[in-house]
C-alpha cells in the first residue's frame, strides 16, 4: 500500500505494474564508465542490476545516488544543456507486476492540484516528466509550448492524471482516501473476513506464511455524498509518499493566530479577487524567502499591492534559494531578488510599493494589524498592514504513524522535516533504517524535486521485486 499519489507514488507504481527498464541497444550514454557498465549486463533490467556499482562516482545537484542514476539515465547531460534521448527503453512484463494500492486525497498527481493553477514550475518543464512519456511531447499534443521551458503547475497536475491513465494504472488508484493509522500487528490476529471492500484482490497482497507480522492500515474513504466510508487494509510493504505539503510552518510568535495572519499564498489570490486588499490598501507583510515569498512578492506587485517583505538570512546568504538559480532561466525570481538587494528600508530604490527588511525577524502580531519586528542590532520597528503572509516552507502531516513519524527520523528527537530531519532510509532501497517494510520516498526522504524523487521509486521496486522474487535470476 502506498500513502500518496504525487510524482513518487505514480512512478512507483508504475514500475510495480510490470513495466521493466532496460539499457536500449546501440544508445550512447554521454558517461562513459556508466556506458561500459551498462553493456556489461544489457540483458538484465536496470531494476535487477546491482544499483549500487551502476550509481557508483556519479555527480549531480541531488545527494542520493540512485536519483543521479535515474536521472541520467532518463535525461543525460540536461545539467549541461545536453539534448540526448534516454538510455532507457521499457518493456511491460506482466508476470513480474505486484499488486499494490496507491491512496491519495487528491486525483492523482497529489498537491499539484492544490497549486495555484497559473503558477509557473521551478523546475525544467521536461524535468517534470515521468517515465516513457515526456512531458514535452504530452505538451505538444496539447498544442502549446513551454514558456521559457517551463511550465504551469495547472499543465503539471493534468499531465499526471494522463499519466495514470494512458499507462492503465487507474485500477491501483483509490482517490479521497484519508488514512489516519498505519500499524504493526500479527498475521495471526487478523482473521479472512476482515477484509474489506477497498481491497477486492485481498489474497494478492499478502501471504501470511512469509511475514509474522503486517501492517494494519486505517483510514476513511470520502464518498460522493460526502460521507466517510471507513477501511482497514493489511500489507506486508508500506511506501510513505505524502510529501510535505500538508502543514505550514508557524513561526510561533503572539498574534499568529490572529485572522489577518495567513499561511499559505492562496490567502493573497483570495483576497486580490474579492477586492478585500488593493493599491490603497496597507502594506501586505510576507515573510520568508524561499520560492513561495518571492511568487507572493511577484503577484502583489503585479496588482500593484504595496509589500514589506521580512526575512532573516542576509541578501547575500549562499544558503538563499536565489543564489543557487541560474539568471537566464529564472528572470522572475532574479528580480525579486534584486529587489530585496536594492530596496531596503534605508534607502529608497527603484521599485515602488516595495521595502526589503532583510536579517529582521518577526516578535508579534498585534489586534490592530500593527506588526512588531526585530533587526540585527535589537531595534525595533512597528509597521500597520493590511494582512500577513508567513511563508517559511511547511511540513509532512506523519499524525498517522505512531509518535508522528519521529522514531523513523535521522534524529529521532526531531521532528520530520524535509531539508534538515528527513526519514532515515537505506539509500539503496529507500527502506526505513529503523522499521523493515516501510518505505519513504520523495521528500520525506530528502528528494525534493520530481525528477529526483523517481530514483527513489526505482530504488523500492528494485528492494520489493527481490523480496516478492519475481526477480529473473
């Protein structure tokens, strides 16, 4: 059973529906001890070859070794501009398909169909493609191009939902399922008519001769009606594929509670379109200056919304996301940047309805919409606004595994977090350290980009076809 339905989840499953990579003859990878490496086996699928000595001395902008080698299998040399095909060619090997359940709350393609439709992707939009369907070509179906590459978060959840379908994976997919306990409990106290509707090929997915104990998964299936329908699923394998979209960060000062204090950017889009905020308003105060603060910069000075934006780190701080991204690939962005450069408090600069109060952090909200903030020194300043953005990244929602998730973390004293406290996996499997048939894949692994997060899904199919030993010798 898989808890997710994004990138991950759909990549996954797709692999375990008997879809098989192989080395496609006479193609040429632009690396060439991976290229000798691969004709040494061409007959054996990649999913059966050791992972390990294929990823072995590979480089790239992701820290696990399997997601460099999907990746450069499927795009080589896209770091370097490369236009090289795949390496990859695949063939549909029933036999070897395992049954699995793939639950989201969404349509399949998870929080892409949260995303403000117009929103333009961070990634490449050929990046955004899943195995043996490019996203360009999907595009060009459509009719359409990709704006300087990239492409609209509306264009992305579309094309994941095609996925699905073209690739004939629906019949694995249980959409506006909520699952709220996954548990280890004995094969033996669970007797045959526990099974449920949920799961109509219940002998396929578990064989209480091989696994003393299974995992007991609960949770609610939301109908038409909008009634809860309840289940309970057994499994031997759980894949983790939530991703972290669920919870925003708070930053957990006084009035954050308060009903002008938001947490997520579509507060802002709200608020533009039943004209509760406009060019006469009171600055909208943004927090935060990761990619999600700069698209809430970009769309209030679009509608002419005059913004103070508030972070903590310096401009120049390498760690800042905008001084890792490209500048001819990112023009927005490189603006905003420049703006929180050039139009600090204390001296006026070209942009107007805009300040930058760059190394200041926020001590309070107050009643009356007058902020409190901080900077470097201990001074402080209040400014009136009209509304408050705290936009600082969001965390996984794990309240469905026991003690939130924390035990399975690489410091099991905190929380889960994406970019500092991932899950704590075998690289080579992407199995939990601390819980056998478990998986976690994306960024709750520390993947978090989609064309990262697929090494991981080939990572587990490789780890459960060995353990189900549909694996050719």
């Amino acid at each position: 059973v898989f808890l997710g339905n994004g990138p991950s989840g759909i990549c996954l499953s797709y692999l375990l529906s008997g879809y098989i990579p192989y080395f496609k003859r006479d193609s040429v990878h632009p690396h060439p001890i991976l290229q000798r490496k691969l004709e040494e086996a061409p007959d054996v699928s990649i999913l059966d070859q050791d992972l390990e000595y294929l990823s072995e001395g590979l480089e790239g902008r992701s820290h696990s070794p399997v997601a460099l080698l999907f990746d450069t299998l499927q795009h080589p040399d896209t770091d370097f501009g490369g236009r090289a095909e795949s390496v990859l060619t695949w063939w549909h090997e029933t036999d070897r398909a395992i049954p699995h359940l793939v639950l989201g709350r969404n349509a399949p393609g998870g929080a892409w169909h949260s995303i403000e439709g117009s929103m333009v992707t961070l990634s490449r939009g050929e990046w955004m493609g899943l195995p043996d369907l490019p996203f360009k070509d999907w595009l060009k179906q459509k009719r359409r191009g990709l704006r300087n590459n990239r492409a609209t978060a509306e264009d992305i959840a579309q094309y994941y939902q095609q996925y699905v379908m073209k690739k004939g994976l629906q019949k694995n997919f249980r959409c506006g399922t909520v699952v709220t306990s996954v548990r280890k409990v004995s094969a033996e106290s669970i007797s045959s008519h526990a099974q449920n509707d949920l799961q109509e090929n219940s002998d396929l997915l578990w064989n209480n001769e091989k696994s003393a104990e299974v995992f007991q998964v609960d949770g609610f299936l939301r109908t038409v009606e909008g009634a809860k329908e309840p289940f309970s699923i057994y499994a031997e394998n759980v894949v983790l594929a939530t991703g972290t979209y669920d919870s925003p960060t708070w930053l957990g000062v006084k009035g954050e509670n308060l009903s002008y204090v938001h947490h997520q950017l579509s507060a802002l889009e709200e608020a533009v379109k039943n004209n509760s905020i406009g060019i006469m308003s009171d600055p909208v105060l943004i927090v935060g200056a990761g990619l999600t603060a700069a698209d809430a910069i970009l769309f209030a000075h679009h509608c002419n919304i005059p913004v103070i934006h508030v972070f903590r780190r310096k401009v120049s701080d390498p760690g800042l996301i905008f001084n890792q991204l490209p500048k001819m690939m990112y023009p927005e962005y490189h603006k905003v940047h420049q703006m929180m450069k050039e139009q600090t408090a204390a001296c006026a600069g070209p942009y107007e309805c805009y300040v930058s109060l760059p190394e200041h952090h926020l001590l309070s909200f107050g009643k009356d919409k007058k902020c409190i903030l901080q900077d470097k020194n201990g001074c402080q300043k209040a400014y009136k606004v009209s509304m408050a953005l705290v936009l600082t990244g969001s965390n996984p929602n794990l309240s469905f595994l026991p003690n939130n998730g924390i035990d399975l973390a690489m410091d099991s004293g905190q929380a889960v977090n994406p970019k500092r406290n991932p899950i704590d996996v075998d690289p080579f499997s992407y199995e939990c350290t601390q819980e056998k048939g478990l998986y976690a894949l994306g960024p709750l692994a520390g993947d978090n980009f989609v064309r990262f997060v697929q090494g991981g899904a080939l990572a587990a199919a490789s780890s459960l076809l060995k353990k189900a030993n549909k694996n050719p010798p």
